[in-house]
C-alpha cells in the first residue's frame, strides 16, 4: 500500500522520503567503516601489548610505498582521533580511545537505523 502524497507526513513527498533514506544508508556504511577501523587498531593494539621491543613492522610513506620500519620503543603509539589529529599515547589509552571511538559509531549506527526505519514506515 502507497500512501498519496496528501498522506506523507508534514507535507514531505515520496522522492525527500527516499533521498533521505538513501543518506541515512551512506552515513551508516561510514559509521560501519569507522567502527572496522577501530576494532582492528583494538586487535592491533592489544597483539602490541604482549609483544617486546623492538618491533620490526612496514609503514606507509606515501603514494602506497611502505618501508620496513625498527620501532625501538612500543610502549607510546599514535591514534587517529578524527579531523587528521593524531595524539601520542599509551596503548592503553589508545584501548580506550578505540572502545570509545566504537561505541560512538555504534550509537551513530544505531540511530541511523531508527531513523530508516521511521522512514520507511512513512513510504
């Protein structure tokens, strides 16, 4: 059953309806790119916390070159925490900085999902 558009609530049409679907479904795939993201730098960071100095690891110069880097001391690393910031931390800082970064992308996604769903009853 479609509703007309004099049945759309608050004088919305059909076509804002799906536009506004179609970017809550964007803003959900990149809350769910966020949250992989920092679930894996969790993974990584808590392999790092068994793991004894030095670390031979690759890091990215640039273009997709990577180089084989000696890391002498894993007990600070730097964490992404949005806007192109970086800051230099613990590991169990940045355990923290990743749980939180998580559950804020979580709550993002979840209310992506309330807001389509509320959409969706009003198609």
């Amino acid at each position: 059953m479609q509703l007309s558009d004099t049945e759309m609530p608050h004088g919305t049409d059909r076509q804002q309806l799906l536009a506004g679907l179609e970017q809550l479904r964007k803003v959900h795939e990149i809350q769910r790119e966020i949250l992989d993201t920092y679930q894996d730098l969790e993974i990584s960071l808590k392999e790092l916390q068994g793991q004894a100095s030095p670390l031979l690891t690759h890091v990215s110069v640039g273009a997709d070159i990577m180089m084989q880097a000696k890391i002498p001391d894993t007990s600070r690393v730097f964490v992404d925490v949005g806007l192109g910031f970086k800051v230099e931390c613990s590991i169990e800082d940045g355990l923290r900085i990743a749980q939180l970064r998580k559950a804020a992308a979580q709550e993002h996604m979840n209310f992506c999902a309330m807001q389509a769903v509320t959409i969706r009853a009003a198609l």
